[in-house]
C-alpha cells in the first residue's frame, strides 16, 4: 500500500467475507453491475463504531482488492456506520473514489430509498456487461494514469497534466471544441482532443482520441457515426498527431423503415390459407399519402380495390451505411500512413468495425473483446446447426493474437489504456518530429553481460538481460524497456521496442529455439482437427517473414531507427511454405527495408549466423543510404553451412587429394592397404574440410571483402551502437534539411556536402555525450546556419552539372549549344 499507516486487512475481515460470497453469487448468475453494501452495527458491544476507522478499512479494502473487485464488477461499496457512511464508487474500474457523509437527522435516523440508476449509470452498466467501460470514463482512465507519471513535481489546478476536451460536429459537417455535459452525445461514435504532459514530452503532446459509445444504437455505425470518426481522423492527419481508436461496436448500422412497416398489407394468395404464400405487399392509399415520400409505390387495382403495390422501401437503414464504412476505411488506410494510427479492442469489434481496426495495423485486444466479421449465433443459422459457441471463438485472442491481428493482449480496460500510453512513449509527438528521448536508466558505456551459449537460447534474454548462474546480467538495451509485440505470431521472429540509451529503437530478434505453431480444429469443418507444427529456430516460416516484413513497416511510419539482431540460417524452403508462399513474404521483408526512413543496423550477435537468402533480404545494398551492417567477433555469414559447402566444394576425390598430399603413409600404399589407410583417415579429414570451410565465415573475411562496415565485439555492442545511432541520427536530419534547402541535389551531392561541412561537428556531436539527440542535431544545424546557406546550396546543382559537362565537352562545343538555345529563344 502506498500510503503511510496503511497495512493490509486479513481475512477475518467481513468486508472480505463479502466479496467471497458474491463470487459464489456471479459464478451462477452473471451480472453486469454489483453493489456491496455492510452496516456495521457494533463493534466491540458498546455501540461506539469509529466513522475514521470506517473509512480507512473502505480505503484499504478497495485498494488491495482492485482487481478481484473489477473482475466481479463491483463498482460500489458502501459501509454504514451509526449516523455516518463511507461510500467507493468506481465506474471505470481504475480505481475506487471515497467518499463519506453524515445523514440527515429525522427522528434520530434517516433511511433513505436508493434512487434507481440515472442516465450516465444506466449507460455505464451497459458498457459493463459487454466487459467494456463507458467511453466517457476512459478519459478518466487516462487522466488517472498521466498524473501518476506527470514529469513536473509539484503539479497543480491552473497546471494539470491532462486536458481533454470533446470535439462535436458543428452544422457545418466540421468538429469542433465543445465542453456539452458527459453523456448528451447524439451519435454512437464521440471523439476528443487531449493534450497531456508526459516523461517523453513535459512540454505536452497531442493525440485525437475517438471511440464508439457502446450505450448508443450499440456502437453500430450509421452516416453520422462515419462522419465523426473521418472527421477525427482529418484532424489527427491534418495535424500529424497520433490517431486513436476505442473500438467497442456492433458493425455497420441495419434497420427498417419502422413507419411502412407498421402499415404495410400482404396481398395473399388465398386469404384463407396464409400458408400458401402471398403475391406481395401494399399500402392502403390512405397510408401511402403518410409515407410516400419514404417508398416508392406503384397504384394496382385488385378487385375493385385501390392499392399501392410497394417496389422500394426508402427508410431504415442499409446501403448507406456501408458506403459510409468504406469512406472510414479509406481514411485509416491513409492515416497509417501519415500519423501513428492505434486501435485498442474492448468489449467487441464487428464487420467495419473489424476491418478499421485492422486497417491502423496496430491493435491492442482485451482478452474478452472478440474481432469479428459475423457473429456466432449468425454463424450457426448459416451452417443449419450449432456449431460455434461463442464470439470468442472466432475471434478472441487465442485466434487474433496467434494469427497477427491483434499484437498484444490486456485484461481489463485500465492494462489497455496503459498500454497505448506506454505505445505512444516511443513516438514521436507529430510525424516525422524528434524522438522521445529519455535520460538512460543504464550506463552507456557499460559492457553487455548477457552472452548466449552454444546451444539455443531465449532472445530477450539477449535485448532486455537474463539470469546466468543465478545471478542477473544485462543485455543490450536499457533495463525494463523491452516491450514486445506479436508474441503468439511468427515465433521464430522476436519484434518489440525498446531504448538504447534511452533513444527509442524498434527491434527484431531471432528465436534459436524449436517453436511450435498451433492451427485451431475448426467445428465449422467436420474432420477438422488442431494442428501442431515444429518449428525450426533461425528459420523464416512465412508466418515469422511475413510478421517481419509488418514489423519493420511500422516501425518506419513511427519514424524509429531499426536494430536487426541477424542470426537466420536460411528461409524454410519446404513444400508446405513454398505453398503457404514463403517467398512472396521474404520478398516483403526487401521492400519494407528499401522503403525504410530511418537509420538501420543489422548486427550479428554473438554466435549468431546469417547465411544464403536470409543475408540476402537484409543486405545493406537494398538501401545504401539507411543501412549499416557489423558483425561480433564470433560470427559466422555465408551462402551455405561449412557441411553444406563441403558437401559440393570438397568432395571425396579432393578429401583424397588432401590425403595423398598431406599423409606420407597414404600416400606411400596402394591397393587394400591404401583403402584400409583411407577409411581410417577419412572423418578426420572430413573434420579438416568443414573446418577449412569454416573460414571462410569469419567476421575477418567479411570486413575484407566489405559486406560489413565493421567487427564490433559483442561485450562492447551496447556503447559503439549508441555512439553510431546518435551519429547516424544527426546525419539523416542533416540530410534532410539540405535537401529541403535545394530539393535538386542528387544522394551524392548532399552526402559530399555531409562529408566536407558536417563529419567534424557530426564526430564531435556524438562523442560529448549529450542525452538530446534533437537538441544535439539542432545545435549542429545553427552552427553551420543552413538556412543562411540556402543560396550556395541552390547554386550546387547548376555547378555540379556544368563540372560534368566541361568534363565530357569542349568549351567550343557548349558555346554552341548555348548561343544555339539563346537564339531560339530557350
């Protein structure tokens, strides 16, 4: 507990007794909203009960059971004391609030009726039943978790680190800021703009939050859902800020024209015998003048009678719902690629609602909250027979996380929150901006303990540490910052974030160990059984290539720089992945990297290998101007294995060449003496063969032939790595604002420019130790005063152009192109 004279309450408590006794009570019954109520009559026989003592039991409890109490749905607990009660209300299941107060007196003793539930309750409750929070009280979730970690020490109401205002649809189809009461949305989809102060960002950053209201029409989208939500996502792009979405929904909106419906009439074909059918359906002429502007009728006559035979049903809802879903998914589409786009799944995500989550490419999903595209029960009706169970089923995590949809998985809706809070500390406040960078929590120069042994290992022991011989050795990144993504996906690949001196990297890793791939028996199939599949360690499967290729996209658009932890042997080439298309996904891995922004290393850790096509799809040539590769000292790289490269290149008649020419006695005997002599020496120099093919594996023979840039020794990894980011960092902005002074200079000019005005301060910059890599790059800028230099860098380009025509041209022969353009005009 971490308030001073709190200790925690023992079992004896009757408040405990209580909580046990309603999990019996929602084992078989489930509700959706519980209420624990206890008055205390005596406590001792004398009659006197202490409010304080009350109070502080209430805090205790509430804060010790937060979770038990959240997963029964427990959002009060009221404990009566003589004239006094100590009320906790938790509506977002964050956290309790307490609250006392004294009755009124009448007689000596009121006793008040419990009001039913107001409209914000009533709202709440049904959020809850789906396993969900009210939209509103997410902004009570964020608020919560920003202050406990808000930067500024002594914090105060002129100067909160949390502000969110609701942004509404003005009559011009436009949000805008609007402080209208919590509750009094009139359309299922509600959207805010929050601003927040942060440790990445004290200065403050923006996100646009948007979320489907489950309490309306149940989060279904109709046009005007679809509005808000594209709207929200303009402004998140217009603004370059992070997009996020609270998906709890029912999918595109479906509905009847209720008014028709209550008037229409059926022209049977025998109005005696209903059961053989009816011809069609009409309006009397008195209705159709009620709502003809709503149907499109044609005027009969049957037997006399006047009638309107109805052709279209205008009204309800249909069609134009589903337009409007594809307006919303053009504009995720687009977001992901020009802001930070996040979905965080609770309660459940359906049809559109599935595919625009999906469509932000980054999910979080609550581990009751299914991703679906048709319900169960609607599943079932199709099949004739009763064969999913439940949403879950086809949706839940065990599918969505295992297939790659979902990347990671919370419990409750305060975990969700955390963990798209915890999502935005390694991205930037708008596209393209610096990156948050922290103060390193682990020494910069300290050696990277954590060492792998000859056999397979864990590799995030490797990035985040690991225990060896009881005692814990870090890794190469800082300590606590790995944060992994995807992890029941393509096992054999690792992918996550983490900080290397607390600049935020994304990261991929291999797994060396033999995984295992469940495919799910589906009982919409008979005959279908799971399917376990092995696994390889350093290996590409097409799920883990696949999972790569994804990985290294978003960590481009969130503009992080990129560690590639290479240790693969080759891509599984089998016919099972050769079908499951291996090849189609490994080639995404190469255009994910020659599109890459930002500075990547592909390091070879120790012990690692990287052989034939796995080099090849991460090879620095793919995108000479981002990527670097290195090596450590006892890596391996080639196209084959040494047993491989034997087995083509050092075959038996060499193996004999060697013999003779290395063993005298070989070589002195013939016949079955020789042959004797040969079967004996043979598996050592077999041994001899594949040792001689092993060298030519070295990281030696790799920096000479200069596939790599340089050997960096594994225990050391962690300081050259972070000297090389900051380095490389400072270069790529440099880059970029010489090519916005003279957008005409080719790669090379601006990288001979680079190389003349910028190596020394570059050199300096990353070797004084600075921790704002920003900070670091905007002093290099003002020093050389690019901006002042927009005008030489503009004449660059001419120049460049007429060095390399006086090099392949007279001066006699360009006079006469020149006066030939000047006399036509040109």
């Amino acid at each position: 507990l971490d308030q001073p004279g709190l200790v925690p309450i023992d079992d004896s408590n009757v408040l405990i007794d209580l909580m046990r006794n309603l999990e019996l009570a929602v084992g078989q019954k489930r509700t959706a909203w519980n209420y624990m109520f206890c008055h205390v009559v005596s406590k001792d026989g004398t009659g006197k009960v202490s409010l304080d003592e009350a109070e502080a039991t209430v805090r205790i409890f509430t804060h010790q059971f937060l979770h038990e109490l959240a997963r029964l749905k427990v959002s009060w607990v009221e404990v009566k004391v003589g004239m006094g009660r100590v009320v906790a209300y938790n509506p977002t299941g964050n956290r309790f609030k307490v609250e006392r107060y004294t009755d009124d007196e009448i007689s000596g003793e009121a006793e008040h009726p419990y009001p039913t539930l107001n409209s914000t309750q009533r709202k709440q409750m049904v959020a809850q039943k789906a396993s969900s929070t009210y939209i509103y009280d997410f902004l009570d979730i964020f608020m919560d978790l920003v202050q406990q970690n808000d930067p500024l020490e002594a914090p105060d109401n002129q100067n909160p680190p949390f502000k969110a205002t609701e942004l509404v649809l003005n009559v011009e189809g436009n949000l805008e800021l609007s402080h209208r009461p919590t509750g009094t949305n009139d359309a299922g989809m509600v959207a805010f703009k929050i601003w927040m102060r942060t440790p990445e960002f004290p200065g403050g950053r923006e996100i646009i939050l948007v979320g489907s209201d489950l309490a309306h029409q149940s989060g279904s989208f109709s046009p005007r859902e679809d509005i808000v939500y594209s709207k929200g996502v303009e402004m998140a792009r217009k603004m370059k800020i992070p997009f996020i979405y609270i998906s709890s929904n029912s999918g595109a909106r479906i509905g009847l024209n209720e008014d028709v419906k209550k008037k229409l009439r059926v022209h049977w074909v025998n109005e005696n015998d209903p059961l053989k059918g009816f011809k069609y359906l009409y309006l009397s002429p008195e209705d159709w003048e009620l709502v003809k502007d709503t149907v499109h009728a044609v005027r009969v006559e049957e037997g006399g009678e006047e009638r309107y035979r109805i052709m279209d049903v205008y009204g309800g809802y249909g069609v134009e719902c589903l337009k409007g879903s594809g307006l919303i998914a053009n504009a995720t589409s687009a977001a992901y690629d020009e802001t930070f786009t996040l979905s965080y799944i609770t309660g459940r995500a359906v049809g559109i609602g599935a595919y625009i989550s999906r469509l932000s490419q980054r999910i979080i999903q609550h581990s009751d909250a299914p991703i679906i595209l048709t319900g169960a029960s609607a599943l079932n009706k199709v099949l004739g027979r009763q064969v999913y169970s439940s949403n879950a089923q086809i949706g839940g995590p065990k599918v969505m996380h295992h297939n790659g949809v979902s990347h990671q998985v919370v419990h409750n809706d305060v975990q969700g929150c955390e963990a798209i809070l915890h999502w935005l500390s390694f991205v930037p406040a708008y596209q393209n901006g610096p990156l948050p960078v922290l103060p390193p929590v682990d020494p910069i120069d300290r050696q990277v303990e954590w060492s792998p042994g000859s056999g397979p290992y864990d590799p995030r022991n490797l990035l985040n540490g690991g225990m060896i011989n009881g005692q814990f050795k870090p890794g190469f990144f800082d300590k606590g910052t790995w944060t992994e993504t995807l992890a029941e996906w393509g096992k054999t690949v690792v992918t996550g974030r983490a900080r290397l001196g607390g600049i935020p990297m994304g990261v991929v890793a291999v797994e060396t160990r033999t995984m295992e791939r469940v495919v799910p028996a589906d009982p919409g199939f008979a005959g279908s059984t799971v399917q376990v599949i092995q696994q390889a360690g350093q290996v590409w499967f097409p799920d883990s290539a696949f999972k790569t290729a994804n990985s290294i996209n978003d960590y481009n658009r969130e503009g992080l720089p990129l560690m590639i932890f290479a240790n693969w042997r080759g891509f599984a080439g089998g016919q099972r992945d050769m079908f499951d298309e291996v090849l189609k996904f490994g080639s995404y891995i190469v255009d994910a990297l020659r599109n890459y922004k930002h500075p990547v290393f592909v390091y070879l850790p120790a012990a690692g290998e990287l052989r034939g096509g796995a080099w090849v799809v991460i090879d620095p040539t793919i995108n000479p101007q981002m990527m670097r590769m290195y090596t450590s000292e006892d890596a391996k790289g080639n196209v084959l294995e040494p047993e491989g490269i034997v087995e083509i290149k050092f075959r038996k008649p060499d193996l004999l060449k060697a013999m003779k020419r290395l063993d005298p006695e070989y070589a002195a005997l013939s016949g079955p003496q020789q042959s004797a002599r040969e079967k004996l020496l043979l598996p050592i120099y077999q041994q001899i063969a594949t040792a001689y093919a092993s060298l030519h594996d070295t990281p030696g023979v790799m920096k000479h032939k200069g596939v790599i840039s340089d050997i960096v020794p594994w225990s050391q990894s962690r300081k050259f790595f972070y000297q090389a980011l900051r380095t490389r960092l400072a270069e790529v902005e440099l880059d970029r604002k010489i090519s916005k002074a003279n957008p005409d200079l080719t790669v090379d000019q601006r990288s001979e420019i680079l190389q003349q005005q910028m190596r020394g301060a570059v050199e300096r910059m990353a070797k004084e130790g600075s921790s704002s890599v920003s900070a670091e790059v905007s002093a290099t800028l003002q020093s050389l005063e690019i901006e002042h230099m927009q005008e030489t860098l503009k004449k660059l380009g001419p120049q460049k152009v007429i060095a390399s025509l006086l090099q392949k041209h007279s001066a006699k022969e360009l006079k006469a192109v020149l006066d030939s353009m000047c006399t036509n005009g040109n």
